[in-house]
C-alpha cells in the first residue's frame, strides 16, 4: 500500500513540475504548487527513509544469521 501512495505521490509531484514548467501562471498559483512540490518530496522522502531502515534490518537479520553457523 505504501508503494502506491508512493507512485502516486511521485506522478503528481511530475504533473506539478511540469505544470511549473510549461504553464503560463500567476505568482499565487505558482506558490500553491510550489508548496504541493516540497510536500511531495518530503512524504517520497520519509517513504524512502522508512523502506531504507527495513530492507538495513532484514539484511542485519541475514548478517547475524549466518555468523551464527
């Protein structure tokens, strides 16, 4: 469940950079996105963070195993 608020975190994050990039706007709408954009890569960020943290346990896990033999 993660991955997909992942993946769709990380689709919007491309639909508001290119919106910043390609549309004409106005300077408060520009904000609004810009301020969607560090939100989205702060959540992407935690989430990356957190898988980080348990694949370093699960390979931990393996590690002390196998010193045990």
């Amino acid at each position: 469940m993660a991955e997909v608020k992942y993946r769709k975190s990380i689709k919007r994050l491309e639909e508001v950079i290119e919106k910043i990039e390609n549309e004409d706007i106005d300077i408060g709408a520009l904000a609004a996105y810009e301020k969607e954009a560090v939100n989205l890569i702060e959540s992407c960020q935690k989430r990356l963070k957190k898988a980080e943290v348990e694949v370093k346990k699960v390979v931990d896990g393996f590690k002390s195993g196998s010193d045990k033999s």
